[in-house]
C-alpha cells in the first residue's frame, strides 16, 4: 500500500506556517530544505512539526485545503501543532 501525507512546516526564523501533501514526505522536505520550492524558499530554515497518513492522493488534498481555510487551520494551530 502507498501512503500520501498532509504535512505542515513552521519555519524557524519568521511567523509561518506551510501545509502541504505528498506521496515522498522525504524527499519533499529535502526539496524544502533546499528551497526548490517557491513558497517556502524565503522562510527557511523549516521543521516537520506534524504530518497525517492517507491512502488516497484525493483524501490528502482534500485534508490539505481543510488545514488551509477557516475552522481547519484553527483546529491545525490549537489542536495539532499547539501554538
């Protein structure tokens, strides 16, 4: 069975937050890291503060655009990552 991930990332030196899904959590946070990613480039350095397994590619992006809006992102920073 392959897993895809809803993940979330702080970075360490300014207020934010990124969520984001994929099919490699390893090698989509060496991408991060790196800052091949366009969105997250000017915040590095970034932790993995908390990710979700799914079975599904449609279960995972639904879940990240739910931690994106309104009520998901409060329930995402009360509940989950504790800020």
């Amino acid at each position: 069975m392959s897993w895809w991930y809803v993940y979330v990332l702080r970075s360490l030196v300014r207020d934010f937050i990124y969520v984001g899904s994929t099919n490699d959590l390893n090698r989509r946070s060496l991408q991060h890291d790196r800052g091949y990613v366009q969105s997250t480039k000017a915040y590095r350095p970034l932790e993995l503060v908390a990710y979700v397994a799914v079975t599904t590619e449609a279960r995972a992006r639904t879940l990240e655009k739910y931690f994106k809006r309104g009520s998901g992102k409060a329930i995402l920073k009360r509940r989950i990552i504790g800020d």
